[in-house]
C-alpha cells in the first residue's frame, strides 16, 4: 500500500493546474517581444513599401528617437558608407525602408537599439545576400539600380520596382 502525504499531493496539483500555464504564459510573453523573431521578410517590393509607410505615419517620442538613433548611428548607410543608416546621404528607397522598420519597431514593438540594429541588419541581409558595398551613391546608376544588385532602389517611393 502507498502512503500518500495530502499536502504534497495538493501542491504537485496546484502546480500542475496553476504554474505550468503561468510559466508558459511568461516564456511566451518574452517571446514574443523579441522583434527578430517576429518579423519575416519574404518580399523586398511589398515590405519595402510597407516600411517606407512607417517611416512617414510612425511618429517616436523623443526617447523612442534615441533608441533610433542610437540604433541606427551605429551602422553605416549600405549605399554610403561615408554616412551613418541614421541620416544617409539622401532619403531612398533603402534608407526609407530602413528608417520605418526602425520606427516599427520602436513604437509598437517595444525594441531595444540592439534589435533594431539586429533586425535592419536581417532586412539588409534579405534585400541583398551579397551584401552592400557602400558605394552606390558614388558610383554611376547605383541610385536606380535594384537593393539586390548593391542599389538604392531609386528615390522615388511610388515606384519600387527597384526594391527587388
């Protein structure tokens, strides 16, 4: 015969009903505010038109304006280096799109300068697997050319056919 001891019996219940879903609503809470985790890119025309849109109707509060700058500073434009991603040379299509995703994330997902700089990184990334060489506002045609052929996409944001 098993003894059985009422108090342990209880709290192995009250665990089991109570603190397995209250830790997992905890881990899922913290899961969801990594904003790496829950952006995915998967076409450079339509993102870069819906990032473009955020950077024009998401408006930062002076200590979210830090985060991005911060951010942002910390990383060269990829169509010229010689200016940091926060200010870039000009407002393209790439530094636009760059510019709302930031404010996207700031504003309504809460990140941190650390995971903006993480996810701009991993939209970059995504637009040009190549990666960038830093020239292409120097370097004849490399306002027009395409993000994925070490472009700007233009700088006209009506017409992102230059995005892919």
């Amino acid at each position: 015969m098993i003894s059985r001891r009422p108090g342990i019996v209880q709290l192995a219940s009250f665990l089991l009903l109570f603190g397995v879903p209250l830790a997992a609503s905890f881990a899922l809470d913290r899961a969801a505010s990594r904003p790496s985790k829950t952006i995915k890119f998967f076409d450079a025309a339509s993102q870069a038109a819906e990032f473009i849109g955020y950077s024009r109707s998401v408006t930062l509060t002076s200590a979210q304006q830090k985060v991005r700058e911060k951010a942002l500073h910390a990383m060269a434009a990829p169509c010229c280096k010689d200016f940091p991603l926060a200010t870039c040379c000009c407002p393209c299509n790439l530094a636009k799109s760059t510019w709302g995703l930031a404010n996207y994330l700031i504003a309504r997902k809460g990140a941190t300068a650390e995971q903006v700089k993480d996810v701009v990184g991993g939209w970059l990334a995504f637009v040009n697997p190549n990666g960038f060489s830093g020239d292409a506002c120097s370097s004849a045609g490399g306002c027009v050319r395409r993000f994925s052929h070490n472009g700007c996409g233009g700088m006209d944001e009506r017409n992102l056919l230059a995005a892919r």
